[in-house]
C-alpha cells in the first residue's frame, strides 16, 4: 500500500472516529438556552450538558456543550469564568441539551431499553425518572434518559433538607437589594427568602452571610413561605419601635429586627432539596 493510501485510510479512520460522539447544542454564556444556536460535534464518551450559572455582578446565564459523563454524574462543574453553578442537567441524544436545567426531553427510543448503568459514581439521589420512563410497563430505564442533578445544593451551604444561596458571595454590584427586590430575585428562581425555625438554624444562616445584615422572609409574624411561625430572635430594643417598618432582618448581632423595606442589604434565598422517591 503506498504513502499516499495510508494517510488516506488513518484520514478516513480519523473522521469515522469523531462521527461516534453525539451532536449537542454548544455556547459559552446565554441568557436563554433556548437562543443557543452553534453546535459542536462531542469526543467519544461526552454527553450533552446544559449549566445555569452566575456571574460576579450577580447575572443568570448558560452554558451549552459537551461533557464527560462520569463528571455529570458526579458534581456540578466550576470553570474560571464563573463563580458559581446552580443548575446543571446532561442528555445523552444529539441536539438534547437545548433548554433549561430539568425540563429537558428526549423522542422515544427504537432501540431495546436497556438496564441504568451502575458505577461508583451514581447514586439514588441523583436518579431521574421521567414520566416516560414509568409508564413503561417493565422495570428497566431507556438508555436515553436524561440525567439530572439539579436537585443538589451547589455550594455545599445546606442544612436540615435545604439549600441556601446567598447574594453576598457574587460581588457587590447586585447583592444589596431592597426587600421587594430580593424576594421577585428568589421567586424568579423557584426560590424564597428564608425562614427559621430554630437557633440552629439562626446561627446556620449568621454565619453563612458572614455576620452582615441581611433580609428575611417574614412579615410581621408571617414567613412567606406559609411555615409556622414557632420560633424568633427579636431584638428586644427594636422589637417596640417599628413604626413604619414592615420588613424584617437579622443583623449583626444575630438578631432580629423591623427595618425599612426600601432599603438595600444582602440577602438569601432558600429552596427545598428535592429528595429521591
């Protein structure tokens, strides 16, 4: 076989190779993962992923493209040019990943579904099952289930079945808020300002904002959130003086106080982790 066949055949061979990896939707940082456009063709054993991120000056995005799928699995990746994650989900069929984190869908299969793969890298809590995988009328997961993870705390700041994502940790420019801002922030994202129920969690959350003084969730003795109101940390002093201070805040102090609600402090959202069924 001459020179020129050779290089041929490993050309050949070369391009057969990266037509095995899946076709997926790829952009660095959009606001809308549904205006993503470009795609990219991904390496043999990367699957499509779709990343909600924030930014320094406290701005949602999202990142499209390709990754290994035992990093899926296992953590919410981080890269240089963004602080945080806070939704991630991954899709294992070509042009998949074009949506937001946990409502992506695949087309049904015509391939015999197949067992979910067990590594050491899947657990229960990460599982997703989706309405179309039960109502299959056999126990086993087609192989082009998506994978999602969002139901994790992406920082590690969680306590007692929560997680906690708090304004200070992304800079200044959009971390101090008025009341009303700091709430629409938190329901934007299918999240609320927080509650507390117990000194744990008072000190949980001191801490977690670092001594500063920041918003709660509470109206008068009402939490936003519909819980019982059963436990305060009022500061006596102020406690008597709240006219025309309807919001509430914990300070410094690790106390409770009435404060006006158009002023700005940092503040914290709090959602429900979602738990295996």
């Amino acid at each position: 076989m001459g020179l020129h066949n050779v290089q041929a055949l490993c050309l050949l061979i070369f391009f057969l190779a990266k037509g095995d990896g899946l076709r997926c939707y790829s952009c660095s940082l959009v606001g809308d993962p549904q205006a993503c456009h470009n795609t990219t063709r991904c390496e043999a054993g990367k699957i499509c992923v779709v990343t909600e991120t924030i930014d320094d000056a406290f701005n949602l995005n999202f990142r499209l493209g390709c990754v290994a799928e035992q990093d899926c699995i296992s953590t919410v990746r981080r890269s240089s040019d963004v602080k945080r994650s806070l939704k991630e989900q991954c899709c294992r069929e070509n042009l998949c990943n074009r949506g937001y984190p946990g409502t992506l869908t695949t087309r049904p299969t015509t391939t015999k579904p197949t067992v979910a793969p067990t590594s050491s890298h899947v657990t229960t809590t990460h599982q997703h099952h989706s309405p179309l995988a039960q109502s299959q009328s056999h126990s086993t997961t087609p192989s082009h289930q998506p994978i999602d993870i969002s139901n994790r705390c992406p920082h590690g700041h969680s306590l007692d079945g929560y997680c906690y994502v708090p304004s200070l940790k992304y800079g200044q420019q959009s971390s101090k808020v008025s009341r009303q801002d700091a709430d629409k922030f938190c329901r934007s994202h299918q999240m609320m300002l927080p509650s507390i129920h117990s000194q744990d969690e008072n000190n949980f959350l001191h801490r977690l904002m670092e001594g500063n003084t920041f918003w709660l969730g509470l109206d008068d003795v009402h939490w936003n959130d519909g819980t019982a109101f059963n436990f305060n940390m009022w500061n006596s002093d102020n406690y008597h003086n709240t006219h025309n201070k309807t919001c509430v805040v914990m300070d410094s102090s690790n106390e409770w106080k009435a404060e006006s609600c158009h002023l700005h402090h940092y503040f914290v959202c709090r959602r429900k982790l979602q738990l295996p069924s």
